[in-house]
C-alpha cells in the first residue's frame, strides 16, 4: 500500500502545515469578503447617487425643458458632471424620445451597463386672480385645491454613472486592508516557523544522539534544551546512553574475561593436543616394537621349534621305511607326511604373520620397494587388480614415517578389498622436495561413501590418528557408486612441539 504524499513530510513540515492552514483559510476569506464588499458598497453608493441625481434634476429641469431653454439646463448638468467624478454622463430626452441635452464628464474612464432614470413631469399651479386687495397670488397649499389631473410627463432625466473613482478609492483601502492582512499572515508564519523550529531543533539532535548509539558510540551527550515530551525524551535519551555505555563496559569486561579464559583453555587443549600426539607416537613406536619383538620370537622360536618337528616327523618317515612292512608301519608313514605338511603349513603362515608384524622388506628394499611388494601380494590373492606409481627418492625417509606410510597404506588397501568391492585401484607415491611433503594417494571405483553421513570406522580413526600424530593431513572424496579417493600428505621433519 502507498503511502499518503504528507506521510513523507518532516514533523516540522506538517506543524507549519497545521499552523499556516487555517491562517491561510482565513486571510483568502477575508481578503475575498473584503474585495467583495468594496465591491457591493461602490454598487450600492452609486445606485443610490444615481436615482438621487436623477430625482433631482429631474424636478429642477421641469421649467426648462418646457421653455426651451436648454443652454441653462446644459450648463448646470456640465457643472455636476465636472465636479462629480463617479458621474459617467447626462442626458436629457424630450417627450418624443429624441436626446435634448447630452454631457460627459472628461475625468470617467467607465461607465455602468444600465443608467439611472427619473421623469420630468409639468407641473400645475393653481392662480387666484382676484385675491382681497385685489393683487393676483398664487394659491397656497392650505388652499382648497382643484379636482386632481394627471400630470403630464415632458421628458426624461437619464444619469449613466461610473464606478472608476470609486472603484480606484475602495481599492487603495483594499490594498491597504489587504497590506494589514498580509503582514499578519507574514507574522503568523513567523510564528509558525519559530514553532516548528523549537520542535525540529530538539528532535534533530535526539535523532543525531540516537544514530551515533546505534553506531556504537553509546556516551552521548544531549543536553535538555527544551520542555515538555521532547525534553522528556531528550533526558530519556541522556539516561538511556549513560546505561548502555556502563551496559557496554561491563560486557567488554566480561567478553576480556571469558577471551582470557578461552585462551587459556585454547592453551590447554593445544597442549593436551600435543601431548595426545607425542602419546600416539608412544603408542605407535610401542606397538611397532611389540610386533616387532612378538616377530622375532615367532621367526625364532616357533619356527625354529617348527623345523624341528618337520625333521623329526622326516626321521619317523625314514625309520618307518627301515622297519618291516605292516598296516601300522603304513599308517606310521602317513601321520609323519601329515605332520611334515601341516609343520610346512604352518612355517608359511608364521613366515606370512611376520612379514604383517615386522615388513622386513621394508627395512631391505625400503618405503617403495615394501608398498610394491605388498600391492603384488594383494593383486594375485584378489579380485582386484592394483596400480602402483612413485616419484622422488625415498631413501631419505625415517623409519618412523616410512612405517607411518606403511601402515596408512596398508589400512587403504585392506578398506578396500574389505569394503569398496573395486575392480582396480591405484597408489601413488609422491616425494616432493620443494615443501619437504610425502604425498600419497589412494584411489579406487569401488562402491564409496556419503562422506557427510558415514560415520568413520576404526581403520579410518586408526589412519586419522597416525597422519595427525605426525602433523599430517588426510582428506577423503567419495560418493556413492563413484570410488574414493583417500589424500594424505606427510611433512619430512614432524613438529615435536607444538604451541
């Protein structure tokens, strides 16, 4: 919905607006009913100036026009017309209609539409001829009086006026009233103004004052400038700053506190970060020596016991085969074969325990000939056929992080023909010298993963924690029915301290 054209108007806009609109309501109706009256007053003087000199000369004429003496009557209208100045023109008409006497007056520039008229009637007078001192008289009006006759109209007396002077003078007391009227609309709006101001001046600065706290410039001073609502919310204003500059202090002191405390704690787990780390490798270096030492004795105690067996199971052969035939003696032959087998058995399977708990391949042929060797194992007893490439020298690595490497690798691959259900992968070893970084990289098209849902199983914690414990990184991209790819990079020289 839009909004009404005032709704945009500043508070100070509509106090003048409500102020100024009846002043000016009332100054356009004064200033009408003044012209107005002016107006009516000059219509009205002149009606009735017109019928009066219309009446009058009318009655005076009367002896003229029936005598013909015109150049009188003339000369007394040319005087009334010269010195009136609202009489436009005269004129005088006979009987027939025809103009007699017809003066204008030099000084009136318009004249009325219609002209005022009064007729000249002949008048009778009665004369006694014979009065008592035998003188003639005229007959009083106390005198009997003749029967009534009509009195004969002889003319017309026309009186054409002009409302120019009057018109001019009524306007000089117009402009003089309309100079007053004015100089009061001229001092309401004055007024109006200084009201508004005394309202807008106030507002402005609360409103300044309001935009600099929500700046965050909360110690804001506004002094009380004024009285009423508005000094009211100037001192609300006051008030309401002062409270959020100690509101703001006091968080500020709080946030410093809870800060120190975040970094002490931030300090605290960084250290037990570190710790936890320099543990795994403890852990990792224990177990690698457990394997270690639990490989020595299988390849040196059970094998060793175990190729005993297998030659005394051979000797039992040999004497069987000196003693006299017999179904025992056969049954005697075959025991020592199954024991000769299941010695051999179980020499490959101590012989393959070992090479798990300590690669010895990889103290002989090193990081890329021991990764090689087990992705040949692992391709001729799966399913799934593996690809392996290198770059860089791997002689340099130690002998913590080649085992780290080892074992990570190792982990992948046995994810993935446990679980991806791939028909190839690859391994790929990378030696960068530029940043001191081994990166290795697993790829296959198995099944994968939603890396967002899957919870993460204890071989990927297992290999999360080997590459963290060495200030690696490790990183997994996969989707569903698309294979993973499993990251990892491992610096040369890991942090023993980390701060």
């Amino acid at each position: 919905m839009k909004l009404r054209f005032w709704q945009s108007w500043s508070i100070g806009t509509r106090m003048v607006f409500i102020t100024m609109l009846p002043v000016a309501f009332l100054f356009s109706s004064f200033v009408w009913y003044s012209w107005y009256s002016h107006r009516a007053q000059v219509a009205e003087e002149l009606s009735e100036r017109g019928r009066i000199l219309a009446r009058a000369l009318a009655e005076t004429s009367e002896y003229n026009v029936i005598s013909g003496n015109l150049s009188d009557l003339r000369l007394t209208i040319n005087g009334l017309v010269q010195s009136d100045k609202s009489i436009y023109r005269i004129d005088v008409v006979d009987a027939a209609q025809k103009v007699a006497i017809s003066v204008a007056s030099q000084f009136a520039a318009g004249a009325e539409r219609h002209y005022y008229e009064a007729p000249i009637k002949k008048q009778v007078l009665w004369v006694n001829l014979f009065s008592d001192n035998g003188a003639p008289h005229v007959s009083s009006p106390s005198d009997s009086k003749p029967p009534t006759q009509p009195a004969e109209v002889v003319g017309w007396v026309r009186v054409t006026m002009s409302p120019t002077n009057m018109m001019d003078q009524q306007a000089r007391r117009f402009q003089v009233e309309l100079a007053m009227a004015a100089l009061a609309l001229a001092v309401s709006g004055a007024l109006a103004w200084f009201l508004a101001r005394s309202l807008t001046v106030p507002l402005r600065g609360s409103i300044g004052a309001l935009r600099q706290i929500r700046g965050g410039h909360y110690r804001v001073q506004l002094p009380v400038t004024t009285g009423g609502e508005i000094g009211e919310l100037q001192a609300s204003i006051a008030e309401m700053s002062l409270a959020l500059d100690q509101s703001k202090q006091h968080l500020e002191n709080k946030v410093a506190e809870r800060t120190r405390d975040l970094v002490e704690s931030r300090n605290e787990a960084l250290k037990a970060d570190a710790d936890k780390r320099k543990l795994i490798q403890k852990v990792h270096s224990l177990l690698e020596d457990e394997r270690k030492s639990i490989a020595i004795e299988i390849h040196d105690e059970l094998n060793a016991s175990l190729i005993a067996a297998r030659l005394e199971s051979q000797s039992i052969l040999h004497l069987a085969g000196k003693a006299a035939g017999g179904p025992e003696i056969e049954q005697i032959k075959q025991k020592s074969q199954a024991i000769t087998k299941l010695t051999l058995d179980l020499y490959a399977s101590g012989r393959r325990l070992v090479r798990r708990l300590r690669p010895e391949v990889l103290e002989m042929l090193g990081l890329h000939g021991a990764v090689e060797e087990m992705m040949r194992h692992y391709d001729s007893g799966t399913g799934c056929r593996f690809a392996f490439h290198s770059e860089g020298d791997f002689s340099q690595l130690g002998h913590e992080l080649a085992i780290s490497a080892y074992r990570i690798i190792q982990e992948a691959l046995s994810n993935v023909i446990k679980h991806a259900g791939a028909t190839h992968a690859q391994v790929a070893l990378t030696l960068s010298a530029g940043d001191d970084t081994l990166h290795i990289e697993v790829a296959d098209d198995g099944a994968g993963f939603d890396v967002r849902t899957a919870s993460a199983g204890i071989g990927i914690i297992g290999m999360r924690e080997r590459v963290h414990a060495l200030g690696g990184s490790i990183s997994f991209s996969a989707d569903p029915d698309s294979g993973t790819v499993v990251a990892i990079a491992l610096p040369l020289h890991p942090p023993t301290t980390v701060s």
